[in-house]
C-alpha cells in the first residue's frame, strides 16, 4: 500500500510506488549483505533530523542494451504504435509484437532506468513467470496496527529489480522485432481505419491502433465523467544506516504507530486526521529501503508535512542515515472513472485505469493483464479480415475492462471512498480487521482477482469481523460511498 507502487514514468510522477505497494525506487547495484569497516569509514554521517539535506550517491544510469531503432527511412507504418517504454509500455509491446503484430515504441529515452521501485507479492510474479526479476523476496509480511498489536501476515513479498525486468523485456521486444524510436509525441491524429503520430523531431508515423503507455499525465486519453480521484504520495530513501530494528525476515507493509509524533503536537493531530504509515524493505542490518506513505487523501497531503513525519518517526526510531543511495518522491491518482469506453487511442498503465483504487498496487496488475489485451489487439490486426478503426477500438477497451472487471472496480472504487473518511483510529481499526479474513479474501482484494460477488462476500466478512467501534465506523461513515458505488453497478450493467 504505498507504492503498492506506480508504472510508466511520467512527469507527475518524477517517479512511480505502493500503497500495500505498488514499492518504489530500487538501486540499480546489488545488495551488499555485509557491508564492511571501511565502507562505513567513508560515508556521511549526519544528524539524526538532517537526512533530507543528504544528497543521493546513486544516479541510475541508461541501459546498456542495443535495441533496434527506427529508421527514418523505412516505411512508416505499423500495426500499433506504444507510446511510452515503462514497464506498461514494454510488457504490452513485447506480448503484442510475439503474436506477429508489427510494433513500433516511443519514448524520448527508451534506455533510461525506472526512476521508482516496485513491491509485489511473490505469488503474483510467480504465476506470471517473472520471479526471476525480483531481487530480493521477504518470506513473511507484517503490520504495526499500533504500539500493542502486530500483524504477521504468511505470504512472501518482493521487490522487482528494474533492471532485469526492463532487460527481460526489451529482450523480448528485440526478439520479436519491435521498432524503437527516440522522440516525444506531439500530436495524435486518427482517420477512419488509420492513425498518426508527429513527433518533436518532426517525424510522422503511422499504424492501427495507437496504445497510450506514458503514465498519469497523458494528455491524450479522454474522460466524460469529472476525475475525482484519490492520491497516495510517499517519500522514500534507499539508506545506509547506524541500524535499524526491523527484522531481516520480515518486510514492513505498514507501520501505523504515532508514538514518534509525542512531542511534535502539530504533526500529531494532523496525522490522527489523515494518517501516513512507513513502509519498509530491510536488506541488511545496516541497509534499508524507507518510505513514509499517505495511503490515500484527497486533496493530496502536502509532500513536505510526509517528510516532516518521516524525520520524526526515524529519529524516535533510532535510525541514523549515514547515506542516502537513493531518493524518491511517489505520487500516484488513485481511482475515480475510467477512460471514456471506447475511444481512439488505447491505454495501459497509470493511465487506463488500472492502479488499485484503494492500494496503488500497479505493476503486477499490469503485468497480467497485458497478455489478454494483446490477444485481443492480435485477434483484430492479425486476422484476415483486419479488423480496424471504431470496431478495433471497441474491441480494445472491452477487452481491457470487461463488464465483470469494470463491476468490481467499483468495489475497490468503494474501498477507497470508505479509506477517504477513516482517521487514523479508524483506519487501523479497519485493517485489524482486514487482515482477520480468510486469506483467499484479503490477498485476492490485494492483487484484484476477486470477482464482484467475491468481493460482497468479503464486505459481510469483513463487517462480522470489526469490532463495534469498526462497525460503527461503517455505519456511519459508508453510506454515502455505498450508495454511489451501487448506482455506478447500476450504470454499468446496463
């Protein structure tokens, strides 16, 4: 849940992590299990309060990878162009491209690193063959619900090395032929079978379908209803520190204590009304991926006051950063509608809908959703009847959001609307009780395989399971999200 972390790179984003998350900016050389003497000997310490002052040692670097790049010279003309080589953009290009759809992708770096890391479970990764690009795995999971009571949850967590997964998927791109073009989109134009893209460098290409991978803040996916939308929004450091009291075993989805805040009076109230949690990833004893995260707020919860309650709970803390490797700033819109269903240009990523409304969590999702999408792109275009324009578009998107995945969307839509009013009592009355749930409810809400009437069935659960006050809480404060979402049902079955 706090980075439960973010896909293409955009703007928005300088980014991209999880809310359950979803995780963030990964360093791009290997975990030192044992860091020695002399290294200590040559990093910055600092005070306890001035970390944020510390500028990051690692800058990530391009890929060193040779891809096949467009040539100007060539025809133009392709079955689909992707716009965008984040992890959205490269897994549909390289899915859409093995079933023999010529394909093009564009974006103004399509070496550069991913700027954010990404946490997943590993079951996830597992079943779509991906573990080999997670770096390092946790057996086990837990929450701090509150000073008293910890949560110990029985599946593995993982981050993803960006680096092999951006190589995995570039490889494949190249195996299968996909163009690579370096340069910005301008402008997108569509005809009645056909569409085109001019570039900052003056160049015009042409295909079938154009496919939109460029994160949250394209400009090119269209909405006809008002994008009311939540937002997570963490600062993380990849640190070496003094120490650290997390075990090694253990990764940390959600430290929601605010004993740190005693004597910072300001930021305790503030964080009893809405409430931010670290989020940690423990390497070794003196290595640690840190992330203080809002889960969700709408406006969003100003980027410094995060900071400010990361320094307070690091200090309380006892940990020490005597380096930071590496620094990120996520910032994911969570929810609200989906793009207008259908339209002329596809999407996939932050921007088509994706990201789990109430965790952020987007890669994984991803991940598996873009083989089924390129399937349907391959039935179209790869058919001998060719199917092209206002049915291909159709086909697309419906293949993409299905009725039974838009149904369930609101449901996890609800999830988030219902997160909006809890402060922090409530919400930790809230995953207390979440967390109680046979695990096939809570991890299949978690990674959004839970189909609507599974997801009803985890609503009475999980009303059986609260306590009074957590019942109250919902009596009180779900109404009005219930209500919408149950008219959104409506609307949608229709």
């Amino acid at each position: 849940m706090a980075s439960l972390l973010s896909l293409s790179p955009s703007p928005l984003l300088s980014t991209l992590r999880p809310c359950l998350s979803p995780v963030k900016t990964p360093f791009l050389h290997p975990v030192r299990k044992n860091p020695s003497r002399k290294d200590h000997q040559k990093v910055q310490s600092t005070k306890f309060s001035s970390f944020l002052d510390l500028e990051p040692k690692s800058k990530p670097e391009p890929l060193d990878f040779d891809i096949p790049w467009f040539n100007t010279a060539d025809r133009a003309r392709f079955d689909v162009i992707v716009i965008g080589a984040g992890p959205a953009g490269l897994r549909l290009a390289e899915q859409v491209s093995g079933r023999g759809i010529k394909v093009c992708c564009l974006d103004p770096s399509p070496l550069s690193m991913w700027p954010n890391n990404y946490g997943v479970w590993v079951d996830e990764f597992e079943s779509l063959g991906l573990e080999d690009c997670l770096d390092k795995t946790w057996p086990m999971t837990c929450i701090y619900i509150n000073d008293q009571k910890t949560k110990y949850l029985d599946r593995a967590y993982g981050r993803v090395s960006r680096k092999d997964l951006k190589f995995k998927l570039l490889s494949d791109c190249t195996a299968n032929g996909v163009k690579f073009h370096k340069a910005k989109v301008w402008k997108v134009e569509h005809e009645e079978f056909e569409s085109s893209i001019v570039c900052d460098d003056g160049t015009e290409l042409k295909a079938s379908l154009i496919v939109d991978a460029s994160g949250f803040t394209s400009s090119f996916i269209e909405y006809d209803k008002p994008r009311n939308v939540g937002y997570q929004i963490a600062h993380g450091i990849l640190a070496e520190v003094d120490s650290h009291p997390f075990d090694l075993d253990k990764m940390v989805l959600m430290d929601w204590r605010d004993s740190h805040l005693g004597n910072e009076p300001y930021l305790r109230a503030n964080n009893s009304k809405l409430p931010t949690f670290l989020y940690v990833m423990p390497f070794d004893s003196n290595l640690v991926f840190l992330e203080e995260t809002s889960l969700v707020s709408r406006p969003v919860l100003p980027y410094m006051e995060v900071k400010k309650r990361m320094v307070a709970r690091l200090r309380h803390l006892g940990i020490r950063v005597r380096t930071v490797i590496e620094d990120e700033k996520c910032l994911i819109p969570m929810g609200g509608p989906l793009p207008k269903i259908p339209q002329s240009v596809m999407a996939i990523g932050g921007n088509s809908g994706i990201v789990h409304p109430s965790t952020g969590y987007t890669v994984a999702q991803t991940m598996a959703v873009a083989p089924f999408l390129a399937e349907t792109i391959a039935e179209c275009l790869g058919s001998t009847r060719m199917i092209r324009g206002t049915p291909l578009y159709h086909r697309a998107w419906n293949g993409l959001w299905p009725v039974e995945r838009r149904l369930s969307r609101e449901f996890y839509n609800f999830g988030m609307e219902t997160l909006l009013k809890l402060d922090l009592n409530g919400t930790r009355r809230f995953f207390d009780a979440f967390f109680e749930l046979n695990p096939h409810y809570w991890q299949g809400f978690l990674s959004s395989r839970l189909s609507l009437g599974e997801l009803l069935l985890l609503g009475v659960s999980l009303f059986g399971k609260a306590s009074n006050p957590s019942k109250l809480d919902m009596v009180r404060k779900c109404p009005v999200p219930l209500v919408k979402m149950a008219g959104n049902l409506a609307l949608e079955a229709i």
